[in-house]
C-alpha cells in the first residue's frame, strides 16, 4: 500500500498544497544541460553507430531539477550555483527564471565553462548519461549565508563541496534541515558533508561505491555520521531508510514509465520541499516516490514534474 491510511496523515498531506506556498528551500549545487538523443536501444559497449530517433536540449542537473520540482510543486525555490558565462549558462539561467526559481546566487563566470550533458535515452525509458561537470572556481565566499535564515529546508548535491559546506553549515546552525543528494561522488566529498547533513537520500550506485555495498543492512554503515535520516534508493524497486535505528521501505508507486532521466533529482527535491513543510519522513518518502513517478510517465527531466494537486490526486487514486 503506497499511500498511509491513518487520516491524520492524510489531512497533513492534503494541507501540503496550502502549506507548499510558505516553502522556501535553497538549492545548490549542479546545473547542467543536457543535450538528449532518443534511441531504439543504447550502446552496447563496443564501437558503434546508433540512429537517433528524437533530438532536444534541455535544462538539467541535480540540484537545478530539484528545484524546478519545488516550483512546480508549489514551494519556492532558491538555485545556488555556478556556470559558465557561455551560451549554455545564459541557456540555464534563463530555463530556470522562466520556472520562478530565484537565481540571484547562480553566478556565471567570465572565466568558467558550463556543465554538458550527452543524455542516450532508449524506448524503455532507461538511459546513459556522459557528463562535463564544468570548470569554475571552487571558493564559496561570496554566498550570501545571511539569506539562509528565509529558508524553511536546503538541500545541496555533492558537485560543489566548498559551496555545500559553507550552506549546511549555516543551515545546522540556525536549526534548518539539510538534505543531501547523494549521489556519486568520491568518498571524502561525503566524509565532509555526511556530518553536516539531517537527511542523507543516496543512489544505488553512490551508496555501493561510498561504503562497499547499498543493501538495506549497509545503511547502519552511516551511523557513524549522526544523520536523523540515511536512505537509499533504488528505482522501480522503492526507496529504503533508515531513522532511529529502524529500517524502513516505501514501494514505488506504478507508472507508465517513459524516461528514467532526472528521476531521483525530482525525489529529492520533493523530499526536501515535504521536510521544510514539516511532513514526517514517511510521509515525505511517499510524497517524493509519487512525485518522481509521474515524472517518469514523461520524457525529459522536467517535462513531467507533476503539479502538487495531481501529485496528491496520484497518491489518492494508487493507494
């Protein structure tokens, strides 16, 4: 059953619409674009040629899908970030203001060049991304931290370490929650955030290259960190956490499943928009799964990202 049945659960989630519109979560982290070729099937691994079926570019990156899910979703979001100040990085700002996302803080660099996706999607919805991840300064320093005391949640991916410690460590002083992304990234970016994190939501593979293994029992790995919340997730097959000791499991709602590409951006920030309203992680965990399903029902990473109403709507029908 992916939707909880006790009505004070179900109260809090109908009240999400009205209390989405007192949301403000900062973003920070990645923002890239992708530039996405629809194939019959994906390479193969050898020396190849493939036809592609379909063409787009389009705006991606963890963090910046994260908060396209947030606005889309009701809240108010916040994208802190860096680019470059090249066609691509006018491109994404741009994309980014149109959706009503502040973007004040994603500053383009003279010197900097922007983030380049090469996305492969085939019929089944699955996909291969290669991905330049940009050069920019890495210095955080001009981040206005003083505006972190609006923010009711923030959440960081781990593409820019210096800039996610210096937002999280503002974040855990004044009492606000922070939500990782995790996805991969080498092991002493997560030695260095992990502290500092509440919510700590990893990929399958990020999870497996980090500590060895990304079963349910690895989750107790992170103890060590004090997280409130580590989770993993994994796809079609749900999400797992752990609070408290207690190991924990939402299924993943049904979908007609189109394009897998910007799926677990879309978690995330669902996830971090239902804890800045105060929804409990169950609750969040099911809002989040339900928001990243209805994404998957649409090509592109943010074509699809639901409406808070038909999220909600969602979850009633498939309970």
């Amino acid at each position: 059953m992916n939707e909880p049945t006790n009505p004070a659960t179900r109260t809090k989630l109908a009240d999400m619409a009205v209390k989405a519109k007192r949301a403000r979560v900062i973003c920070l982290g990645l923002s890239a674009l992708d530039q996405i070729w629809r194939v019959d099937r994906r390479f193969s691994g050898e020396s190849e040629k493939i036809r592609s079926l379909d063409y787009s570019t389009l705006g991606g990156g963890m963090a910046a899908n994260a908060a396209v899910a947030i606005a889309r979703l009701g809240g108010s979001a916040a994208f802190w970030g860096r680019g470059g100040e090249d066609a691509a990085g006018h491109e994404m700002r741009s994309a980014l203001s149109v959706e009503g996302i502040d973007v004040t803080n994603f500053k383009l660099f003279p010197e900097g060049r922007s983030s380049v996706s090469g996305v492969i999607v085939d019929r089944s919805g699955e996909r291969q991304i290669a991905n330049f991840r940009g050069a920019y300064p890495e210095p955080a320093d001009w981040l206005p931290l003083d505006a972190v005391a609006g923010a009711t949640a923030v959440l960081a991916d781990p593409r820019w370490p210096e800039g996610a410690v210096a937002l999280f460590g503002k974040a855990r002083a004044l009492g606000i929650p922070t939500i990782l992304d995790g996805d991969v990234a080498d092991a002493t970016i997560f030695e260095r955030l992990l502290p500092l994190t509440d919510h700590a939501v990893f990929s399958e593979p990020a999870l497996a290259a980090f500590i060895g293994s990304a079963s349910d029992a690895s989750l107790a790995k992170l103890a060590r960190f004090n997280c409130r919340v580590v989770a993993v997730t994994r796809g079609h097959e749900g999400v797992s956490w752990c609070e408290n000791g207690s190991l924990q499991e939402q299924a993943a709602f049904p979908a007609r499943v189109v394009d897998t590409t910007g799926a677990g951006d879309v978690f995330h920030g669902a996830y971090a928009l239902a804890v800045g309203v105060g929804l409990a992680v169950h609750d969040a965990m099911a809002f989040a799964a339900a928001t990243a399903a209805l994404k998957c029902e649409h090509a592109g990473g943010r074509a699809g990202i639901p409406s808070i109403e038909n999220c909600l709507a969602f979850m009633r029908t498939n309970q």
